[in-house]
C-alpha cells in the first residue's frame, strides 16, 4: 500500500539521478566503439579486466547498467553478459563493483545532502531514509509500525519531506520542515494531530523544492518509499529500497532484526 503521487513516473531507481546524461571524464580516452555507444546516450563509469584479449568497460543508461565488451582487435563493441565454459556468470560481480557500487554510493550522499527531519536516535546503527508526505496516511502508518526500533535506539530514520500527493502538501511538508522543532512536529502530526499550513520563509520552500525534484530524478512515484544500506555476500555495500508499506518479512529486514 502506497500513496501515489499526482504526477506518475513510470520507472524506478535509485541510480537514475546520478546516470541520465553523465559522461565519465575517460570519455575522450575511450577506443572508438564504446565512445560510439557513449555519444548515443551510454554513461561509461570504467574499465575492468576481461579474458580473451578483450576490454571490459562497466555502463548504464537510463539506470539500466549493463556491461561492454571491446573485441581484442579494438574495432568491435559487444553488449551483454559473458560466461565461461561453465556457464558461470562472469559480468555481474563487474558490475556491482564497477557500476552499482560507486553510483549507489553517489545516490546515498544525495539523500544526505537532502532536507530531512530526524527521527530517533542520531547515533542509533542502523539508518534509513524514508520520503514522507504529509498527507499520506501510510507514511502515518510506518512512523508506527517502526517505534519499537526507533523508540529502543537501534533504528534512525530521516524522513526526507516531499509535497507531492495534494495541492496543500508542498506547504505542509515546509512548516514541517520549518518548525521550531520538527522532530517533535513530525512526531505529533504522526500521532494523529492535525495541523494548518503556515507561511514559511523562501529557504524553507526550497527544501521541499529540492526534496520533490530528488524524488523524481530518483523516478519515484509513491510515498513512504524507504532506502536502507545492506552489505552482500561478498562484502558490497548496496542500497535496498521498499515502496510503500512493506510487509512484516520487509520490515523486519528493513529494521535489520525482530522488533525488540
């Protein structure tokens, strides 16, 4: 269950801020190519070692990564995945480290540079970043579904304020972010109470600019949507998103454990 906003975006993710129109700063050192394939639209992140003579360069486009394989004589480009004899997948661990890692890294340093109100212990281990609208009752929802965590300490979340659901919730989402204390109004606004917009300085108004436009660069389209850091197997650090409410397996993995 989510609230869907007034302007729909038809595709998720959270890479597509930092990928749509970005050309590595190795594009002029590019062979031929994969400079063709940049100059079409390719973002080119980086180069990573390939067998058979060939050139492995890490891409995306459109938040879709994908892998290009240069042929050993340099005249020819191939898109795709590459096996062994096997049948072992030999590109997927190229792309978490070549493409998904550092722009996940990249998406994560946005949503900190973000306007958000802090909920719950600022040294608390575990941080999620939730974009939260007003007038969303299933954003009111997860704020309580969460408490155990967040009341016990273990969990943070930053609620990052959009106005994205009713023509009121740009102005309710800024005299949130501009009130005296907005981790306690968040909090009573939470709990149920009601509040009426107020006139809030020009600053103010542009944090909920700023945080609407990251939500659509991000491609997002419905509120609470979350994101959360979790490390895989193999030691990469990857971002995780929920949209909507999740379910009690999702939270539980969201909140990293049992509620306490």
């Amino acid at each position: 269950m989510s609230c869907v906003s007034l302007k729909r975006f038809c595709r998720f993710s959270l890479l597509a801020a930092v990928t749509c129109g970005t050309v590595t700063s190795h594009a002029d050192e590019l062979p031929a190519p994969v400079q063709a394939l940049a100059n079409q639209g390719l973002t080119v992140h980086g180069e990573f070692e390939a067998p058979g003579g060939m050139r492995g360069f890490g891409a995306s486009v459109q938040g879709q990564d994908m892998a290009i394989y240069l042929t050993p004589d340099g005249e020819h480009a191939i898109i795709g995945t590459l096996v062994d004899s096997e049948g072992s997948d030999l590109t997927e661990a190229q792309l978490d480290e070549h493409v998904r890692a550092p722009l996940e890294a990249d998406t994560w340093a946005l949503l900190e540079e973000s306007h958000w109100i802090q909920d719950g212990d600022p040294d608390a281990p575990r941080l999620i970043y939730t974009f939260t609208d007003a007038n969303c009752p299933y954003c009111r929802q997860l704020w309580q579904q969460t408490r155990p965590w967040v009341e016990a300490g273990e969990v943070q979340f930053r609620h990052i304020m959009v106005g994205i659901l009713a023509p009121n919730s740009p102005a309710l989402a800024a005299t949130l972010l501009g009130a005296d204390d907005p981790s306690a109004a968040l909090h009573r606004h939470s709990e149920g109470d009601e509040f009426a917009p107020s006139a809030q300085p020009r600053d103010i108004e542009e944090q909920v600019y700023a945080n609407n436009q990251l939500f659509e660069e991000l491609g997002l389209y419905a509120t609470p949507t979350s994101a959360f850091q979790r490390e895989t197997e193999g030691g990469t650090v990857r971002i995780e998103r929920i949209q909507g409410l999740p379910s009690q397996e999702r939270l539980i993995e969201m909140m990293g454990s049992e509620a306490p």
